[in-house]
C-alpha cells in the first residue's frame, strides 16, 4: 500500500481533469484532515487487494466486481492498479473482462503500471481467433497511454489486412483513438483508412466512415473510389453506421453533384411572402417553367444511386436513420422527391419525447421552407394535453408554418382551445403565433385581430399582454383601418401591467397619434404621473411618446414633455438618462446646437416598415438538418459546413472503380511457399453487381470447425447475405421455394435462392446449380468468367507486417501442417489431394511437440474443392445416386459442422419421391445437420442440397440413411483429413555466400551456429535448398528456416516465422554467419 | 462520439457512471441540474443541452435521468436512439430498469454498456448477441453464482457478431418451437366539447414472442396489406420484398422483439370506439360534474378496462362523487380525478355524478380541463387489420403459431 499510494501521489499531477469521482482519495495523501476515511479505504481496500493476490479465481472475480462496483459508482479505485492488472493474465474469461474494464478506466492514470499488461494483448493480437485478435486490439487501443502509440500503429496496420472483417472494423475504430492520442500521425492514419474504405463487407464499412469522418473528414476525395460501393452496401450496414455514412454522402453529394433544383432558386424567391397559390401547384408549375426555360437538368447517375438507395431506409426502426435519410433529401433531393421523407418523419412523432422533439425542431425547419409537404399531415401537428411545453411549442411553430388560406380556419380553432390552456408559456406563444399566421394571410388578419381583442379581457395579465404586443405589430401593418382597436388599446394602459404590453401601447398612441387625437395628449399625461414607478422599457416608451406628441400637437404637450424629460434626466438607469438628454437636444435646442433640430420631425415620424413575423427557427436552417448544430442554433466544435452545390459538376468519372482492391496486389512472391489459390475476396468487379461480392474468404481454410475453436469466417455469409438482397433488390428472387433449400435458405440465402431458382427451372442442370453455388463456395474452375482478376498473395490472419526494409518485403503465407505421420516429404499433390478434403482446420497448434517438427511440410495452395466423392452409387442406390463435397465454407448450421454439399441425381426412369435423411449413426460427439427434405426428384434430375457434420474432431466417419420413399440407403461420410494452417512471417534476406561456405554441411553448420533448428530431410539437395525448422524455447513458436544458394555463392535465405521479430533477426543473423568466412 | 454516461435519479443523486473516452468530471452534470431545475416538470428538460465545453444529451425514462457527455458534433437523435436503446436493453435483461435493479447489477451494467459502445460508437446493440456475451441473470444463475462464484459473463465467443444474421444467436434448441405475434394498436384522439373527432390515428405494432429452433425463415402476410403504408420494421425484415410483395419475411431474432410498427394517419377514417360525455359547470358555490361513458364503434367486442382521468383546476378542493359502476379516487395534490370504470355494459352505461368543492373567494376556472381515455378491447385491431398466414422455412418442425389481436387507447384525448 506503502508503495500505492507513492505511486499514486507520483502521477497525481499526471492526471488533468481525471480526478472526477475519485475526490475522495486523490488528494487524500496530502491532507491530513482526511486521514480518517484514508485509514478505513487503506484497509477496505487491503482486503480487496488480498483477495486479487489469492490464487482462487472466484475470490478474484468477487474482487474484482466489487471494483468494478466502485469505478460504476464513480468512487476512485486507481490505487488497486497494480493488483488488478497482474490478473490481466487470468484464464478465466470474466476476470479477464472485468479487468479489462478497470484498465480501459485507469490506464490514462497509472501509464507506467499499465504497460505491465500490453504484452498480454500483442499476444492476443496473434491469437487464431478473431474474436480475441478483436478484443485484443479493442483494449489495446482503448489504452489511453502515449507510450504505446507505435505499437498502436503497427496493431491497426496489422489489422487492417487481417482476413477478419470482424478485426478490420475493429482496426477501424482504432483507428480515431489513435489519431486522438496522436495527431500528428494523421498522415499515416489516413493511409490506413483509405486502405479500409475499399473494404467491401457491410461490417466494415460504417466503421470505417465513422473514423474517417473523425480523422479526414475534409479528405472527400478518399470517398470517389468506395463512393458506389457504400451506396450498394447501405442497406447492410448496422444501423449505426447507416447514420454515419448517409451524414457523410451528404457532403460528398454537395460537393460532387449539381444542384437539382438550380433552376428553381430564382423562382422560388418570389413566391416566399406570397401566398396566392397553392403550394403544391406552385412547385409544380415551377419545375415546368425550370425545364422550359433552361437547359434540361440531367441528374448524376450516382446522385441518384444515393437517393434510390436511402429510400427503404426510411422504414428502419431507428429514428436516427430516418432522420438521417430525410436530412439527406432534404439537402440532395429534386424538390419533387423531397416529399417521400415527410410521412416517416410524422410516424416518429409517435416515439419517445425526446426523440419527438428533435424530430419536431427539424420539421419546423423544413416546413418553413417547404410547407406543402407537410400540409397532409397538419393534424398530427396538434397539441395533445399531455406535452411537455416545449413539444408544444415546436408544435405550435410547425402549425404557423404549415397555414394556408385553406388550412388557416382549422388551425384557428384549434388555436382557439389552446389559449385557455393553463400553460402560459404555451398560451402566449399561441397568440404570437396567431399574430404570425394574421400576418401572413391577409384574409384572416381581421379575423385574428377580433380574436386578439376578445383576449384583452382575459383574467390572465400574461395573455393580454402578449396580445397587445402581437397587435401592435399587426397593426403597425394596417394601422388606417383600425382605429378603434389603437383607441381601444390607448384605454387598456390603466389596467395593463404587463411593461411590455405597456410599452407596446404607447408606441402605438404615439405612432398613430394623428388617429387618436384626443386621446394621446391623456395617456401622456396620465404616465408622466406614474413614471417613476415604471419599467425601463416603458420609461422609453413614454419619452418616445412624448418626443412625438410635442413634434405633432406641441401646443398641448410641450409642458408635459419637459416635465417627462425632467424625471427621465435623474433616472437610475443611465439609457433613459441618456435618451432624455439627446431628445432634450433634438426638441429643444439650447442656442449652439440645433442643426438637428429641423430634422426632428423627419426623424421621429417617419413611416417605419411593418415587422416581418418571422418564425424563430428561420436562421437554423443554415446548418444541416439533423445535427447537434441545428438543435442548439450553434456551431459545434467539430461540425462541418454543409458546402453549397458546386456550379459545374466536378468529374463524375473519379467514381469509377477498377480492379482489385488495394490490399490484393500481390506483396512479394514466396519461393518455397508457391502460390496458394488466388483468393477472389474483395476481388470481384463493382460495376458488375450482379455478381459482386461473389467471392468469400471463406475457403480460405483458415476456418476451423473444431469445438476448440470457433474462428469461423463469416464473411461467406455475409458476402452470401448481400449478394442475395442485391438480388432481391434486382427482383430476380424466385418467391416459391423448394424445400430442399429451405435449410440453406434460413442462413445463406444465396445459395439457396439461386439454385432454387436453377431448379424450379425445369431445364436445370447439374452445371448451373453448381455454378450458383460456387458462387458462395468459391469454385474458380467453375465460374471463370466471374472471376475478375485472380488475385496473388493470399494473406493470413493479420500477420502481414509491411517492414520499412524493402528487400524484407515479408508475407503473409499459408502453411500447411500435415497429419503427422504423413510421408514429410510429400511436398505436392499428396498434400493437395488431401487438403482437398480439408474444409476446415482444427487449430491447435500448441498440440505439436518438439519431435515432429520434422513432419511440417509445406503445401501449395489447396485447390478449390473442386472434387467430389461418391456416396451413394447409383447402382445401389437403384438410380438414385449421391455424390458430396467439401464446400469449405463455414457451415451455415454451426460453426463447428463441416458444410458438405450433396449433389442428389436421379438417374432411374421413375420419379423418386421423398428424398430424406432417415437413422443416423454417429460416433461421439458427433452431430448432424439434416438436409432438407427433397419431395420429388424427376428422372434425370439431379439437385444440390447441403448438410453440416460435425465430425467433434475425430476421423470417425459419419454414417447415415439416405430414405427414399421406399428404400432407404446406409451412406458414409468420410472425416476430411485434419491438418492446420496457420499464417506465420516470411522474412527474406539475400547473401552472398563465400565459397569457404558454399557447400551442405558448411551451410548447415553457419546456421546452426545461429539458431538451434534441425535439418528438415526434404532439403531437395540437388537445388541445394536447405530446410531447417525450430521452434522457440517459450511460447513454441515453429520457425522454418530455407536457404538457398547455387554455386556462384548468391544465396537466399527465407524465415518463416510466427514471430515477426525473431523471424527478422534471424534473416540477419544468418545472413551474417554465412557471409562471415571462418 | 458519445464520451459518457451518467445515470441520475429523480432526487438528483448520479449512482452511475461510464467513460468510454477519457474521464469527464461528473461536475458536468451540474448544467444539467440547472436545466431541470428550470423545468416545470422531468419531461420538459430539454433533451440537448449546451455547455460551454460539452454537450448533454438526455433521456428520461423509468423516472432516471440518463445523460450522456458529448464533445463533437453528433446527431443528436442518435445518442437520444442509443440511450433508449441502453434503457431497453436492460429491460430486457432486468425485466425492469430502475434504480434498485441497476444498483444490483453494477457489474452486468458495466459489461453491458462496455460491449454496446466502443470508443464511444455502438458496436454491439443487438439484444441476441449481447445475450452471447453476457447472460442475463435468472434466480437459478445467481445461486448458482453465489454458491461457485461464476459471473453471467459467457464463456463462449458471441459468434452471431460475426454472422450475417446478427441479431439471431446461434444453435437455439426449444422443445416446443412457439410463435406468438401480437397486433397491438392505439388510437390517438382529441374529441372536441361538442363530441365530434378532431383528429384521430392509430399506431400499431406487431410484438413477436418467437421460440424457434435452428434458423427459421418466417413469412407474413395479410389480409389488407393496403392499410400499411407507413411501416418501419427490424433490421431483420427484407425490405425489397415486402416493397415488391407486401409479405414480411425475415429470419426472426430469438425471444421478445418488436418485428414491425405501423401508422395509419389521420388522412384514412379511424373508428373510434368509445364516448365519453362531460359536463362540467363552475359557479361561485360549487361546480357540478357529470359524466357518461359509451361503446361506439367496437365492431361487436366489449370495451374493457376503461380508465377515465380528469385534471380538474386549481380551485377544486374535493369532490363529492357517486359512480354507478367502479371505483375513483381524487387526488387533491395535483387534482386528478381517477375512475376506474373496468368493463362497459351498453345495457346500462356507466355514469359518474356529483359536486365538487372550490376554493372560496378565487374565481371560477374558465378553460374545462381536458380529459384522457384508457380502454382495451380484446381480439380486435381496430383499423381491421389482419394477419393471412405465417409460413416457416428453413426448418422442418411444425411450429405452434398464434396470433393476438389488441386495441387500446394511446393519446386518447377529450376536450371539455
């Protein structure tokens, strides 16, 4: 504890801003006063920390909820750190959780203590399963300490061509905590999300904008190349980044395309004030004259990809995408089209209140510009009893918007009942908006002012009050025709206490004084007797009146003005002294100035303009709807100017996308490691959606089936899963289904859905039902015009490391560890053919020891699983034949089932009926996953169904009936082959090799002067290729060392090597033994 | 992004907070507590509040304050969405959310708000694969818990993040594999003094219970799909299809959730099934109140539970009350009225009568106050609604399904 809390005091000043529910301890050690509550905390803590050190888990987990109790509860628990973080080690995944927490919460704190615990999280950055490799990564970058940075990059960089897409959304996120901790990095953070922008998987891609929009947001020009791709994936993308990316393309669109309603702007400013005709009509009369007069405009193909895009996204549960879609039509759209947004838009009035007032403030900003569109939907508009006030009052302001001539007397009543409700705030925002509605329809303003004046009498001060104000402001409009509401009005000053009122009056008296004649030289002498007793706004008032009344009727008023005057100059408040002085000057003039004198009149009489009553939500639409801007009427640190459309279209063709992604180009090209089957992940042509996204990495085999292991890919599903709302957005999804794919259908509709569709077709054939689903189980030989460009370099789980070294370019490689016991030899096609069987891979590489080292042979790239195996002979199975094969995808039924797909053919000449799995017989824990049942299969027809094993890791064989409506067949599956990839570091150095050394055991020799590794049997002599494999003392990572040399002693040494480092060292330190002569 | 969270209770106390980016004092909350205290009531705090160097965003629901810091600009509808999203998450896993609840389960809490948001930006929302990550506590677990010392915190990896049905867990097994589907509507009203409809719409849901085993794909379809035109539905739902075909098809998450709502505005003829006639009367003695209830338009279903409440002025001291049916009660602090009516016989309408008691020496009120409307009706959805079929693929059980139907009152207004 001793040592905590120096520790603690230590970093004290490291800490700004940090110590928020932490006061009670933080600056506990400096004062003395405190010491009571320090002693208790020491000891409570004491035992906490006992319970930490301890060695059984439950007593560690109760620990550490109970931190996590205190951190929850804001109480400061920082001095645990060096307890808690030791447990960063834990095996128990809810200890190591919640120890990840405190971390996240306390690393900022104790920065030193806290790079205890990053080893633990580079390791899990390798981990086989990216779940851990995300979560790693997750924490790793949610360590607020500057420290660590560089390894931060490197993590994100890594993980950025991880074959996750899950890691890589993970990277993405990193990527704004970096830049936070950062800044200066931004050059090679934006690097890194250029990179995950061309990223093709929905997971990714909100993710991805989201930190673009924190890093690069002015950097538009990132987004030409994944502009159409984000546009096709929206609809995929989780809700969050839905929101992200339509604020984004927002932008994107005012920068890129014309403006759609350009010609409309010079017509539209007319009819602003005006309101002779019908909205509606207006527009539409106003988009007839735009294409007569000017030159057609020509919508951007891609603007209105966005627009046709975003539109069923206006029927998402989550208000937050409908508002962000109608905010995109609303700055984007034609005006004709704008009009879809609106209904949405009032079917979430009905959400929570919060949500409802956000929705509001932003209607009223849109109806004030185009108020037809929610015309239709005036009613819903209205106040419900139970609003809060300031739903009311965004309410209130929507109906002004929204009145029309034709709408206007609906609204009044309804108006009406709202000025005896008992909210006075809401009252008086009525009446103002009665006077707002009186002035912008001439027909109603007699209306309205009548209505005004039967609230005069209302027992509430509040209400006459705001009605005397807005009735100034009306009359000031008209004020000839009313004379009898001023005169009314001059009566009201007795009775009126309200200064604003009161002030609203006498301005009125003196304006119009000429109508009220008599009356006004009254009111003035009347207030003079109360001035002192009044409001400051009112004391200027009766000065103006009777600066005014002396200008017009000085006969009668000269006296009372001057005693007015008089009372003004030894008032408090130094305006009204101030004003009394200058009109004292300006009525009468001592003998030297006088110049204005003359002028008086002019001054105080002139017509002034009538007030525009605008709506108070007029200056907020120059921010985007939408944002946190636009609901507080400021500029928020980090908002960004919505830009004007450009003038001339900038170059559309920036948008066009060529082959392949960034990451897929080859890196270098492994010598001992030949090429893996090109990947077509991420490789297919955007412009044709029809078959994009038609790759998976899924056959990647890296996935594993095994219950140890549940790393399983899903990017085959998700691809699958886009791909077939791609296709039903084409409308080429056939409604009815076969029940044969129902059990596809459920997870990966692709497949289903196309081979349904080849086999409802009656001419289906056995070729196009394996090209729909090679389609998902990536089968190149099958579908080689899909393919686009094949693409090298297949990379591994985030062990791509680009070194600073060009000629160590090292690489991503796939190696394959046989069965043991297989001949090690055996390079090719033994290999290739087994692997063929190898859908998926266990992973446990810790499994290997020491001794078989020798048996790791290196494979060529399997190839596609082209192959299939029979079944069920059709001569067994009287014509009705089987034949299966290993999709290698991950099985849509459960991560740790194999998918096999079964190719049923009926080669008999009677339809057979009723195709169904009957009796299993499995061994273990082995479970199967039935395929759907085949009603009928007519002579000569063959269909794809599938079905998943899981074979629990054993090489048992599944044994199972396939039935018939009569007959019923013993069928076995074979277990594939199990061997295990797994991605390791290829480093390459070149040498010259002496010729003192050039030669087999001098070679061996330099090398296991270096390293201890042993000599592989398979060195191909003849090549003069020595293999040599190792693995380190520690963690056991395998280590294959190749060097190559021919007889002019040029040779090349090649590291494989999980560990990047070591691998590199080694590449140096070998290259430097064999070029050292002895 | 979102930068934290603090959780307020009504008595001003934060009991909770939650930094996902660096710590902000919980000082902040200060701001807030001016603009409550400026509120006339908890639902009039203004859901975005400014401050000079951050921004609150807050929700109130449950009668706690959830405040959330952000410093950037953001839109504000999507931390006010997240934060109810928070609110019903824990539902979900409380089957309430208050003060009490969330002060046992700190550390769930914690593990919860953890997952949902990294770095301030929603990571994992879906209530199914939170579900993978953390278990949600039962009676049976937490003995369990107390006596080995385990967590709710699942051992398992939540694979369903990675599929490309997030919101389904993976491997669900039920013996019987239920479906249940509720059309649930509410109709909003305001009923003017003379009776006649000012405005009206119905707001509409359909409520899933699914139990499914495996990966079924369901399909619904119905009778008058045209009344649908304004529809928002589940991330689940395919929207082509039901834009090309009026069916909803989806893969449905496991358990409770609301697969679509709908609304059918005031433009379309809304029945109105109920009336209530007021007449209320103030004179400087005393005020007289009357009232009667009344189906109208039921389409033959009795209207049941009705609730009549009425905030009566200022001035009314007591009431002196005699109903010919339930109970009511009057609660002289903020002058409401309660009648509990229950069931509507339209042989002999319920009726309540009587005097109340004013203030002596203040006028007499001049507005009516308005008065709202509860009611249920069983097996009807009040707009005629009606579900066709409900198809299941992808699976080859036999599912039990049903369908409820339900009308109630929402915002179910009258003016007097």
């Amino acid at each position: 504890m001793a040592h905590n809390s120096t520790e603690h005091r230590s970093y004290a000043n490291e800490r700004p801003a940090s110590l928020s529910g932490s006061g009670e301890t933080t600056d506990i050690a400096t004062d003395p006063a405190s010491g009571g509550i320090f002693a208790a905390d020491y000891k409570k803590h004491e035992d906490l920390k006992q319970m930490l050190d301890s060695n059984k888990d439950n007593l560690k987990l109760e620990a550490m909820k109970r931190i996590i109790g205190m951190v929850a509860k804001g109480k400061d628990a920082s001095d645990l750190f060096a307890a808690v973080v030791k447990n960063v080690v834990s095996k128990k995944i809810e200890i190591k959780k919640l120890v990840y927490v405190y971390l996240v919460r306390y690393a900022e704190e104790q920065q030193d203590l806290a790079l205890l615990s990053i080893s633990t999280f580079q390791k899990g950055l390798k981990d086989p399963n990216q779940l851990i490799r995300a979560s790693a990564l997750r924490v790793l970058s949610s360590i607020r300490v500057p420290v660590i940075v560089p390894i931060m990059m490197l993590a994100i960089k890594e993980a950025v061509n991880d074959m996750s897409p899950y890691v890589r959304k993970t990277a993405a996120h990193a990527i704004p905590k970096l830049y936070c901790l950062d800044p200066e990095l931004k050059e090679q953070l934006i690097e890194v999300i250029e990179k995950l922008l061309s990223d093709k998987t929905t997971l990714v891609a909100g993710s991805v904008v989201y930190s673009f929009e924190e890093v690069c947001p002015e950097r538009i020009d990132l987004i030409h190349k994944s502009y159409r791709k984000l546009c096709n994936l929206l609809i995929d993308v989780e809700e969050w980044g839905q929101v992200v990316i339509i604020n984004m393309l927002t932008r994107y669109s005012r920068t890129q395309f014309l403006d759609p309603n350009a010609g409309e702007a010079v017509a539209e400013d007319l009819p602003e004030n005006f309101y002779g005709s019908d909205d509606s009509d207006k527009e539409e009369t106003n988009e007839a004259v735009v294409v007569n007069v000017k030159k057609p405009y020509v919508m951007d193909s891609d603007h209105r990809l966005l627009l046709r895009n975003c539109k069923p996204l206006l029927q998402s549960r989550n208000a937050a995408v409908v508002m962000a879609v109608a905010q995109l039509y609303h700055h984007i759209a034609p005006k004709s089209e704008v009009g879809i947004v609106a209904k949405p838009l009032v079917r979430l009035l009905r959400s929570h209140r919060e949500v409802q007032s956000i929705v509001l403030s932003n209607i009223a900003t849109m109806s004030a510009k185009r108020r037809g569109m929610f015309e239709p939907f005036l009613k819903s508009f209205f106040v419900r009893a139970n609003d809060p006030t300031h739903i009311r009052l965004l309410k209130l302001e929507i109906l002004t918007n929204l009145a029309s001539e034709t709408s206007i007397s609906t609204i009044l009543r309804e108006f009406q009942t709202y000025v005896t409700s008992a909210d006075k705030n809401f009252v008086a925002a009525t009446i103002q908006a009665i006077g707002r509605c009186a002035s912008n329809i001439a027909e109603v303003t007699d209306t309205c002012l009548n209505g005004l004046m039967g609230l005069m009498s209302n027992r509430d001060e509040s209400v006459v009050g705001e009605s005397v104000v807005v009735m100034k402001k009306l009359l000031q409009m008209n004020p000839t025709e009313h004379k009898e509401i001023i005169r009314h009005l001059a009566r009201l000053t007795e009775s009126i206490s309200v200064p604003m009122a009161r002030a609203s009056i006498l301005w009125l008296i003196g304006e119009y004084s000429d109508r009220v004649p008599k009356i006004a030289p009254d009111v003035l002498r009347k207030m003079a007797k109360t001035f002192i007793t009044e409001e400051d706004i009112v004391k200027l008032q009766i000065l103006n009146l009777g600066a005014k009344l002396y200008l017009t009727n000085s006969k009668q008023t000269k006296l009372l003005c001057q005693y007015v005057l008089n009372l003004a100059k030894y008032d408090q408040n130094y305006d009204i002294r101030d004003r009394a002085r200058f009109l004292r000057q300006l009525l009468f003039p001592s003998e030297k100035g006088g110049a204005l004198n003359k002028h008086a009149k002019k001054m105080f009489l002139a017509s002034k303009p009538a007030p525009v009553l605008e709506s108070q939500f007029k200056d907020r639409d120059q921010f985007q709807l939408g944002s946190l801007s636009h609901i507080i009427n400021s500029k928020t640190i980090g908002y960004h100017e919505l830009p004007e459309f450009p003038e001339e279209a900038p170059d559309p063709t920036v948008r066009n996308v060529e082959m392949p992604a960034p990451w897929d180009e080859p890196m270098s090209t492994g010598k001992i490691f030949k090429k893996m089957k090109p990947r077509k992940f991420y490789s297919s042509d955007e412009a044709e959606e029809s078959n994009s996204e038609s790759g998976s990495d899924s056959s990647d085999s890296s996935t594993t089936s095994s219950d140890s292991d549940s790393d399983s890919d899903s990017s085959s599903d998700e691809e699958s899963e886009e791909e077939e709302k791609r296709k039903v957005r084409k409308k080429k999804r056939v409604v009815t289904k076969l029940d044969e794919d129902e059990s596809i259908e459920s997870n990966s509709d692709s497949s289903s859905s196309s081979s349904s569709s080849s086999s409802s077709d009656s001419d289906s054939s056995e070729e196009s039902s394996e090209e729909s689903d090679s389609d998902e189980n990536e089968k190149i030989k099958l579908q080689p015009k899909t393919k686009t460009k094949p693409v090298a370099s297949p990379k591994r789980e985030g062990k791509k490391h680009k070194s600073s070294d060009k000629t160590q370019q090292s690489q991503v490689q796939l190696l394959d560890f046989d069965d043991i016991g297989s001949p090690p030899s055996t390079v090719t096609n033994h290999i290739q053919d087994q692997s063929v069987l190898v859908p998926v891979l266990s992973s446990d590489l810790q499994g290997l020891s020491l001794n078989n080292v020798g048996n790791i042979s290196v494979t060529t790239a399997m190839k596609s699983p082209t192959q299939t195996h029979e079944l069920l002979n059709r001569m067994h199975g009287q014509g009705l034949s089987a034949v299966y094969r290993f999709t290698r995808g991950t099985c849509i039924y459960s991560t740790t089932m194999v998918p096999i797909e079964l190719t049923i053919t009926n080669t008999s000449d009677v339809v057979i009926k009723c195709i169904k799995m009957g009796e299993t017989k499995l061994k273990g824990d082995m479970k199967i996953h039935q395929f759907q049942e085949i009603p009928s299969l007519a002579v000569g027809k063959s269909v794809n169904t599938s079905l998943g094993i899981d074979f629990a890791d054993t090489t048992q064989p599944a044994n199972f009936e396939i039935c018939t409506e009569t007959r019923k067949f013993n069928v076995t599956i074979n277990a594939p082959g199990r061997s295990k990839l797994r991605g390791m570091n290829e480093n390459i150095g070149k040498v010259e090799i002496p010729a003192a050394n050039n030669e087999r055991k001098k070679i061996i020799e330099c090398i296991a002067d270096v390293a201890n590794v042993q000599v592989v049997p398979l060195s191909d002599l003849e090549e003069q290729v020595y293999r040599l494999a190792g693995r380190t003392a520690s963690t056991g990572a395998l280590c294959l060392v190749s060097v190559k040399s021919n007889d002019s002693g040029e040779g090349s040494i090649t590291v494989n090597c999980e560990k990047m480092v070591i691998g590199n060292m080694l590449v140096k330190d070998i290259k430097n033994s064999l070029s050292k002569v002895k | 992004m979102i930068n934290s969270l603090f959780i307020i209770n009504n008595s001003g106390d934060i009991f909770m907070e939650k930094h996902w980016k660096s710590v902000i004092n919980k000082s902040v909350c200060d701001y807030f507590f001016e603009a409550q205290e400026k509120a006339a009531s908890p639902d009039d705090v203004p859901p975005v509040i400014n401050t000079p160097h951050h921004y609150l965003i807050s929700i109130y629901r449950n009668q706690l304050y959830f405040v959330a810091v952000v410093t950037t600009e953001v839109p504000p509808l999507f931390v006010i969405e997240f934060l109810h999203r928070v609110v019903e998450t824990f539902e979900d896993y409380f089957s309430e959310c208050n003060e009490t609840i969330i002060k046992d389960n700190f550390v769930i809490v914690y593990e919860l708000l953890e997952e949902m948001l990294d770095n301030g930006f929603p990571l994992a929302t879906e209530s199914n694969i939170l579900k993978e990550l953390i278990r949600p506590p039962n009676i049976i677990r937490t003995v369990v818990n107390s006596v080995i010392g385990g967590t709710n915190v699942s051992d398992q990896l939540p694979t369903g993040q990675l599929s490309n049905v997030p919101w389904r867990r993976s491997g669900v097994k039920y013996t019987n594999n239920e479906a249940y589907f509720d059309v649930i509507e509410e109709v909003d009203a305001i009923i003017d003094k003379s009776g006649s409809l000012v405005f009206a719409e119905i707001q509409g849901y359909i409520d899933c219970c699914i139990k499914l085993s495996g990966m079924p794909d369901l399909t619904m379809s119905f009778m008058n799909h045209r009344l649908l035109d304004d529809v928002s539905f589940h991330p689940c739902v395919r929207y082509k299809r039901w834009e090309s075909e009026r069916i909803i098809s989806f893969v449905p998450p496991d358990g409770n959730f609301r697969l679509t709502s709908y609304h059918i505005g005031s433009q379309s003829m809304v029945a109105i099934p109920i009336y209530v006639r007021p007449q209320m009367s103030f004179k400087d003695s005393g005020g007289r109140f009357d009232l009667t209830v009344g189906p109208k338009q039921t389409m033959g279903k009795t209207v049941d539970n009705v609730v009549i409440k009425a905030e009566l002025p200022k001035v009314v001291l007591n009431v002196n009350l005699t109903a010919t049916q339930g109970n009511h009660t009057f609660d002289p602090v903020n002058k409401t009225l309660t009648w509990e009516v229950g069931k509507i016989n339209p042989q002999k309408l319920p009726s309540i009568k009587g005097s109340m008691n004013l203030q002596s020496g203040s006028p007499p009120p001049e507005a009516n106050p308005s008065i709202t409307v509860q009611f249920t009706i069983q097996q009807l959805a009040i707009s005629g609604l009606k579900v066709n079929r409900l198809d299941m693929y992808g699976e080859k059980y036999k599912p039990f399904k049903g369908v409820k139907y339900l009308t109630k009152a929402g915002k179910f207004q009258v003016r007097t």
